[in-house]
C-alpha cells in the first residue's frame, strides 16, 4: 500500500473529526493542521527514478489524501491537475476516502463519465445523522468502484435502506488515539448482519482503543486494534 498526500491539513467537518490524528500530530510540531497546504509530493504518481521509471510502479494501490480530504474546498485550485495525474496512471488503483460526498460530484473531471476504473471512492458515516445524509448521495454518485467506511464508528448504525450491490463493502473500526471514543462490538455485528442481509462484503478493520463487549469496557493498545478485530473472525468477502 502506498499514501499520497498532494495536500496536507483539514478543516474539521463532522463528528468524526473529532480526534482526526492529523490535528494531535501537526500539534507537536507546531503546525496548524486546520491550514490546508500543497505537499511537495504532490506530483508524486508521476516521478520517476533514477532509471526514469515512475516510482509508483505499475499495479500499486495508492490511498490517496490521508492526511487531507480529496474534496475539501482548500484544494479546489489543485485538484484538476491531481485528477490529470490519476488518469495518466491507468495502470495504478487509487482510493480516495471522503467525508465531502455532498460536493463530490461538482468536483469531477469532464471525462469522468461513469468513474475512471482505477478509482475506489470511500465514502465515511461515522453516525446515524452522516449516514443519513450521505449515502442516499453517495448511491447516486457516478463510480465504478465505491465502499461505506463506519469509522471511527460511534453509534449503531442502521444502513439498511441504503445499502445494495451498488456498494462493493463496508467497512467498520473504532476509533484510536488518546481521547478515543467509545466503539461496541454489538454495533459492528449489527452493522455486518445489514451487509450479509444486503449480500455484500463486510471488514471489521480495528477495534479502537476503546471497545465494549459483552458490556465490558477494554483498553485495547495501538499494537492490537487491527489483530483483535482480525482475531474476531466475522469478515465477509
């Protein structure tokens, strides 16, 4: 897996911004993480190594604005020449992960048509209220490839209306870092019963650092977020 920052910084815009470890990161450095800047990896999909190959070689996926959103309105000004390189690198799978599905769609390159087909867009309900209000939009944006991501995963979620096979997989984790929130396992089996209802794939990712089962409260370190929820077992693929 490869990331690509072509912008940095974000501007909190739902619940689950919370805690955004962007922010608790920049803090130490003194940075303002509310300040969106371009990186200078910027043109990274299309450098080239000292045998003039691109150094993103063929077949990588690259996740794409991890410490941004692809979306925010900061980035307006770079983001056609960002779309220009994701299409030159055909041969290279780009996830792009957002919470700004609301203006997603203005935000599109004219050539677009139904999506590029080495484009995954990740859409995040971190709550009832964003699940509500973004995947009746999130159905009807033009992808060929699209996913619900539920974290930091905050409350029980019911998706079931939304979700079809217009969804490839959802998946779920809690929430990290010092102030975590609270995750429960019974929301995250909820939320695996709507895709096994909906016949579609399902990831638990992490369990966070704070995670209740069986109506007890574990702190579970960084180191084994992922492999407890790995150890679990209720992947559907």
């Amino acid at each position: 897996m490869t990331i690509w920052n072509p912008w940095h910084g974000c501007i909190k815009y739902s619940e689950g911004c919370q805690n955004f470890y962007v922010y608790r990161r920049d803090n130490l450095v003194g940075r303002d993480a509310s300040v969106v800047v371009k990186t200078s990896a910027f043109n990274e999909p299309i450098k080239l190594n000292k045998e003039k190959k691109y150094k993103i070689s063929s077949g990588e996926v690259v996740y794409a604005c991890m410490t941004s959103d692809f979306f925010i309105e900061q980035a307006d000004n770079w983001r056609g020449e960002a779309w220009q390189m994701i299409y030159k690198r055909c041969d290279v799978h780009f996830i792009i992960i957002t919470k700004r599905i609301a203006r997603a769609i203005d935000c599109l390159p004219e050539n677009w048509g139904s999506g590029y087909k080495n484009v995954t867009v990740g859409c995040t309900v971190e709550n009832q209220k964003q699940a509500d209000i973004r995947l009746p939009i999130f159905k009807n944006f033009p992808c060929n490839h699209k996913f619900v991501i539920c974290e930091p995963l905050l409350e029980d979620i019911d998706m079931s209306k939304y979700l079809g096979t217009w969804v490839d997989y959802v998946s779920v984790g809690g929430e990290s870092g010092p102030n975590a929130r609270v995750c429960n396992y019974d929301w995250v089996l909820n939320i695996r019963s709507q895709c096994i209802n909906a016949d579609i794939s399902f990831i638990f990712r992490q369990t966070g650092a704070k995670f209740v089962k069986d109506d007890k409260l574990y702190d579970i370190p960084r180191y084994l977020q992922e492999k407890q929820a790995e150890n679990a077992k209720i992947d559907l693929t």
